[in-house]
C-alpha cells in the first residue's frame, strides 16, 4: 500500500489516496546512497560541495545523474542501471512495514535535524531498515526516476508516474529536515530537475 502510513496524522494532500501497488519485475536497489568514490571512479570528478570518499554525492542534479547512468550503464557488465521509480523506492524504504518511519527507531536509523549537522554523513552510519538498506531516511534527499504527478485512485502495476512534467521526485528527507519530512510517504513537490544541492543525492536501482 502505497501511500499516507496508517494513523499518520501529519500526511499532505499529495500522500493520498493510499493505493495499491503491485511490483512484478524484480530488482535489485543499492544498499547504500551512492558515494563520492563511487561517481568519481565513473565520472572522473567530485561535483561534492562536503568532501569525503565515503559520503553520499551530492550537488547534482537530475539530469547530471542521468549521465552517470548512461556511463555506468557504457561498461555492459550485463546489467541495466537507473533511478528507482517512486513505487519502487517507497517499497524498498518500507522493508514490509506500514509504519510512518519503517518501523525504526529515528535517532537509530537516519540523520535528520534533531541529530545531524551542517555537514552530510558516511553512508551506513546509521542502521539499516529491515531489508539491509541504509540511509533510507535522512542525510541527503534521494532523486527517483519518475516525473512527479498525483496519485492514481485504483491499483497499479509497475508504476512508472506521469508521461511528463516539471518536476521529478524526491524521497527519503535530508540530514537537516524536521521528522514530518522524515516519514516514508513524504513526497517532495518541487524537485526541478535542473537544481543542484548539497542535500540531494541518490541510489542506483539494477536490473
């Protein structure tokens, strides 16, 4: 179910209807936010505005992800690399659970306002959700592939958003978001796709 958690008092508009999602292609998603040493390894440079090997990229916009992805995906290693879908990125932050923030512990799992800093943080520093993921919440915000679009009022299947738009999803909150924006049915609704800041980055999906 995808969507406003139950008893969630503090969803907006944009977290309803809470609708049925059925996902039947199968994928793996990175267990951790992409790092500097990753994009550097592909990309040759470090856009990072916080610098450190193993912090998450960011200062990057959309569209510069895109050109990652078409390199990474250059070295035919024999799998296809790109953004997670919106569906796809709430159902692996949830780990099988309806809770608003998956079932963890805040202060256990993410860097967020109350325990964070002006700085980002290494990835995996935090514990994972159910699943093995890191950083599913907090330190930086993660871009998602779809165009950013209501939601649909019945069920759906491998849900990819909108045909177009102008803005592309962000998910997951920042090291220096409130818990409301912490919550996993939180849904940015200006994510141009041409910005770049220090608090958005992303993760890889593989198929």
């Amino acid at each position: 179910m995808m969507g406003c958690s139950p008893g969630d008092t503090e969803c907006s508009a944009n977290e309803s209807p809470v609708h049925l999602v059925r996902i039947t292609k199968a994928f793996q998603i990175g267990q951790y936010e992409v790092t500097q040493a990753q994009w550097q390894a592909i990309m040759g440079s470090n856009p990072s505005y916080f610098k450190g090997a193993d912090l998450p990229v960011e200062t990057v916009s959309w569209y510069d992800l895109q050109a990652f992805l078409e390199r990474l995906n250059g070295r035919n290693d024999g799998y296809r690399y790109r953004l997670p879908t919106e569906a796809e990125w709430e159902y692996a932050a949830r780990a099988g659970s309806t809770d608003k923030y998956a079932g963890g512990v805040l202060d256990e799992i993410a860097w967020y306002s109350a325990n964070g800093s002006a700085e980002t943080h290494p990835v995996g520093g935090k514990k994972p959700n159910a699943w093995g993921l890191y950083d599913m919440l907090g330190n930086v915000w993660e871009w998602g592939q779809d165009w950013y679009g209501s939601y649909p009022s019945g069920t759906v299947t491998d849900p990819t958003g909108p045909s177009s738009g102008l803005y592309r999803t962000l998910r997951g909150g920042s090291r220096l978001v409130d818990p409301r924006g912490l919550r996993v049915s939180y849904r940015v609704v200006n994510g141009n796709p041409n910005n770049r800041g220090d608090t958005a980055g992303f993760r890889c999906v593989r198929e």
